[in-house]
C-alpha cells in the first residue's frame, strides 16, 4: 500500500466514507483498520517473494548474478570466467579481483599494456567499493605507468607505438579522486607513485616512450600539473627520440 500516492488513498477513504485528513501513514493505517483488503488490492501493485527454496538457489549463484552487475567491461570477468569459483567459499569481489589479477599477468608479459591497463582500473573500482582506497590507488598509479609507455601493441621484432593511444584523462581524474579521499600531499602522492614504479619497471618493455624513472616523473608533473598542450608536447618530443624501427601511427 506505501506504493500508492495519498491522492489514491483518500480516494478509498472517500468511497468508504471515511476521514480523509491525515499524513500518508495515518490514511494507510486508517484504511487498514476499517476497510477489507479485498475492496482495494486491485489498487495495489502486484509483489512477488521467493520461497524458501528460491532463497537458497539465489544464494548458491549470488557469485554469477553479482557478477552480470559487476563483471568487467573488458570481458575479463564474468559469469562465465567465474563459475570454476562458484563454490570456493570466498567474497565475489575476492574472487574478480582473481580472475583479473591472473589475466594482468598474462597481458604484462605479452605487452598488452592497453588490457592490462583496463584489468588494473577494474581492480581500483573494486578495491574503491570496499573503501581500500591505498590499493586502488596503487592500481592507478600502476595503469599510469604502463599507459605512458604509450606502446599500442607488441612482438618479438615490432612495436607499434601510437601516441593517441594515451588516455589519461580518466587516470588523471581518478588518482585526484582517491588522493583527495586519502587526504594525500601531492608529495605523499608522488612517493606512492615512486614506490609503485619501482614495482612495476622491470617486466615493462624496454621500448617505450620514457626510457628512466626521472623522464617518467617529468612525464607525470606535466599530466597531473600542466596543460593538456604542454603534455602532448611532451609526448610529440619523446616520439622523435624513438629509433625510426618504431612506426608512430596518427601524426
């Protein structure tokens, strides 16, 4: 009954001659107490509730249906990548974290930064939903390392380098939200990004757009602290440097 609208209550009270004065609860009980449900329930929208053994099939595939409204935009995880998991016993959002973490890897070593970027920002959202603000801000900072590798694609004997692949206007704008919600200096943020590069550098490729740890912080400073110009500029100068063996694709 706390579906219908006060207009709709008075209205029953009206056609059973009955006060109609009152805030919404006085009215809703007021009817209950006078009028039989069998005169207004076709009023009443339909409502549905799950059987005992409805319950229990829901919560024996709550990792599937958690995860058709969180799985991940990359196809990384989803209801079929974790269903080996479905009985493990742990948290669905322990489980996705798994199945993303174990695709990284796999991208970190085939030079797939532009998938394993999308793993790292799905773990950070994750991370952020059970306020683990400091390991979603280590994912972050982690995508940004291997985002201004600006590599696109990679083998053995080829790297495609493609400066319009680097998209850090939603990397940028999350590191500021999760600082802000640390409470971080930026220059506590800059020693997080530190240590976090450290972590990260040896499994990058050697061919990438800043070839050190100061080249990469410059990189960083002009991102989170300058223009948007001053930054593709920056970039457009690193891609001169490359060897002519890289192709810079779009300018």
């Amino acid at each position: 009954m706390i579906s219908l609208k006060v207009i709709d209550l008075k209205n029953i009270l009206k056609l059973n001659n009955l006060k109609m004065s009152g805030n919404k609860s006085e009215l809703i009980q007021r009817i209950i107490d006078n009028i039989s449900e069998s005169e207004y329930a076709h009023r009443l929208s339909p409502s549905w509730h799950l059987t005992k053994k409805g319950q229990r099939i829901v919560d024996k595939y709550d990792l599937i249906i958690w995860t058709h409204k969180n799985g991940s935009k990359d196809f990384t995880v989803t209801p079929l990548t974790v269903l080996p998991y479905l009985n493990s016993g742990k948290a669905n959002e322990e489980i996705a974290i798994f199945v993303s973490e174990k695709t990284f890897r796999g991208n970190l070593i085939e030079l797939n930064y532009g998938a394993a970027c999308s793993n790292l920002l799905y773990q950070s959202d994750i991370y952020e939903s059970q306020n683990n603000l400091h390991q979603s801000l280590h994912c972050l900072l982690a995508s940004l390392v291997l985002e201004l590798t600006g590599v696109g694609n990679s083998d053995p004997d080829y790297i495609n380098i493609h400066k319009y692949n680097i998209d850090t206007s939603y990397i940028k704008a999350s590191i500021i939200d999760v600082q802000r919600k640390l409470q971080l200096t930026n220059k506590e943020l800059e020693l997080e990004l530190s240590e976090t590069y450290d972590f990260y550098i040896a499994n990058v490729s050697k061919i990438r757009l800043y070839k050190d740890k100061k080249e990469f912080t410059s990189l960083y400073n002009i991102l989170m602290y300058g223009t948007m110009k001053q930054f593709q500029n920056k970039i457009d100068k690193l891609i001169e440097k490359l060897p002519k063996k890289y192709t810079t694709i779009g300018g």
